[in-house]
C-alpha cells in the first residue's frame, strides 16, 4: 500500500507540535538531486490520526507507476479539526492575501520544505506545492506568500489571490475545478487563471471539468500527463 512508503514523523517549533507523514524517494542515491513536494489536504481529512491526509488526491496519482512522485521527497503535513491552512471561509472564492496572516499550519508546512531542503539534496528547480479544496487554498496562499521558494503548483478546486497574478505569473500551475462546485465557488480559480493570463502568464494550464461539483481530485489527480509535465 502507498502509505506503507510514508513515515511517520513529529515538527516540533516550540510550543507547536503537529505529526506528518514523510515520503522518501523510492530509489534514493545521495548522489543524486530529486523534487519535493508539499501535499496539502482538504477539510474532510483534519485531524489528529496522521493518516487521513493521505487518504486522497495524493494516493491517486502515485497510482501511477510512472508518477516523478515516486522519486521525490513529498511532505504531507496534517491540519488539526475545526482549523484552516488558509483562514478563509471557503465559500469565498478570491481574498487578499495581504490581509491575513499566515496560518502556522501552512507556515509549519513551508518550513519543512526548507528543512527537507538543508537536509537532502534536493533540486530547486522543483520544488511544488500540491492540494485539494480547503488544500487548494493553502497551495495558492503559499505559491502567493512564498514564491521564491515554489517553483510550481498542482492545484484542485480552491480559491486564490487574483491581485498576485504578477507573482503566480512566473509559476508553473496546473489547476482544475468543477463548473457545478457548490462548495468552493468556481469563479475563484477562474478569476486568478484570467488574471495570470491578462498579466501575460503562459506557464498555467487549467482544467475545467464540465458537469462536475466539489469532488473533482480524482479526475485531476488522475492527469497523470499533467503531473508528468509539471516536474520536467
């Protein structure tokens, strides 16, 4: 089973301490550089168990025996009940990033890429934020607030910054959402795709599925295409 491939593992930063799960690249050579990934999970996988956030999106695309995600270090953190990666409700389609601050779970989630980043060699040139609905906000809110660290991002049904299109512009993004979402409005992910286009952004592709509703991941995730092209 793919989650027999994540350990499990304890962030400590202070008085904060959460549980996640760490996935080493299968046929690791330290010679080598590899990709990493943050995989951030919907509102349905909160908790404490450090489990349920593998339970979807991420399992579907390593389903793919060709997925680069098997040869990449992948950091699956894990948002407590009741919390936020984002603190927005997610009816909103499009905030300000300027006016929130960052949530520790998401701020947890970007110090471990830059751990795994000292630690191991990794490759910069791909280095990805990936998540599914309320994880979807949190991958725009990080690809926004961080990208001198993000070099790209896999991206389904959440809602964005569409006023930091001349950030995300330079960002390579893949990005899918349901034409029938009643949960997290569509017109979030389309508003920032329109506005990373209008700023002359040619590095994002969207997908939007037609008669589909919230639940889209594992169609998106099963773009094994996409996920391919995202980590050339």
């Amino acid at each position: 089973m793919f989650k027999d491939n994540f350990t499990h593992e304890v962030y400590e930063n202070g008085d904060f301490v959460r549980s996640y799960r760490f996935h080493m690249p299968e046929h690791y050579d330290e010679n080598k550089k590899y990709p990493v990934v943050l995989f951030l999970h919907g509102a349905g996988e909160r908790g404490d168990d450090n489990d349920l956030q593998l339970l979807i999106g991420i399992g579907t695309a390593l389903s793919d025996p060709e997925s680069p995600l098997h040869e990449a270090f992948i950091i699956a953190p894990q948002v407590p009940k009741e919390k936020l990666w984002v603190d927005i409700p997610w009816v909103v389609g499009n905030y300000k990033v300027d006016e929130l601050k960052e949530t520790p779970y998401l701020a947890m989630g970007v110090d471990l890429v830059r751990k795994t980043m000292e630690k191991y060699p990794v490759d910069e040139n791909k280095v990805f934020v990936m998540g599914i609905s309320m994880g979807g906000y949190g991958s725009w809110d990080a690809l926004a607030r961080h990208s001198d660290l993000f070099v790209g991002g896999f991206i389904c049904c959440g809602g964005a910054d569409d006023t930091k299109a001349d950030i995300l512009k330079n960002l390579k993004i893949f990005t899918y959402h349901g034409d029938l979402d009643d949960m997290v409005p569509v017109t979030g992910t389309r508003n920032v795709v329109a506005a990373i286009k209008a700023c002359g952004g040619d590095k994002i592709t969207y997908r939007e599925y037609e008669g589909m509703n919230h639940w889209t991941w594992d169609r998106a995730y099963a773009e094994f295409e996409d996920m391919k092209s995202l980590f050339e």
